[in-house]
C-alpha cells in the first residue's frame, strides 16, 4: 500500500513536524507519494529521501494565500485510492484534512502519536476530568 506525505513547510523551511510525519510514513509503506505545494526547492530536497518514489508538487506563490477550497480540490484530482495520507498537525493540515476526507468519503485519523501497523495506531485519548 502507498502513502502519501503532505509536506508542510513555511518558503523554503520544512517543518519538523514533516520530518515525524515521514518517520511515520516510512512505518506504513516503502514507498511514499510526497505531496508539495509551492517550493520547487522543498519538493527537489524531498526527492532526496529515501523512500520517497514520486513528489507532487502544486505550484502557487505564496501557500498562504491558497485557499483551502483550492488545495483539496487538488488533492482530490490527484489522491490515488489505496493510499493513507500522513501529515504533521499544523494549522493548514487540520483545515485541509477534513476536507479532503468529506470530498473523498473516507475517515480521518487526527493527532495519533504512533504508528503500529497500516490498520493500528496509537492515539492519546481524553477520558475525564483533569
């Protein structure tokens, strides 16, 4: 089964979230579909990775001024079926995720802290009182 990383980054940076993502990423699958909005640079350093078989890249100026709308629309066009898609918990992910997981009819998984295999994940889970 592929996976697909979404590659979060602000310019040129990639976020160390994205490096976790991956780590998790690499426990589902060998082979991993990056997805990159925006940096060429981003995109051509993620193709470097080992594991990382095909980078997608939306280009655009500024992903901050991409409307959400647009990115999952892209998503959607570009999403292959058997695939999970693994991404850090940053303010665009959990804007565009639940999006995306509506348009294509899947669940979604948010916030998990370990990856046990590709149908079992460990995540914190709030029970009460503090």
């Amino acid at each position: 089964m592929s996976v697909v990383l979404w590659v979060d980054h602000q310019v040129d940076c990639i976020s160390a979230g994205t490096y976790q993502a991956y780590a998790a990423a690499l426990k589902l699958s060998d082979e991993i579909t990056a997805w990159v909005v925006g940096s060429q640079a981003v995109a051509q350093h993620v193709a470097t990775w080992p594991g990382v078989v095909k980078v997608v890249q939306g280009v655009c100026d500024d992903l901050n001024r991409v409307p959400i709308e647009m990115i999952s629309a892209w998503a959607v066009s570009i999403y292959c079926k058997e695939a999970h898609i693994v991404a850090s918990a940053c303010a665009q992910v959990q804007a565009f995720l639940p999006r995306l997981a509506a348009q294509l009819k899947v669940p979604m998984l948010s916030e998990i802290t370990a990856v046990i295999n590709s149908s079992t994940f460990k995540r914190w889970c709030y029970t009460g009182q503090i």
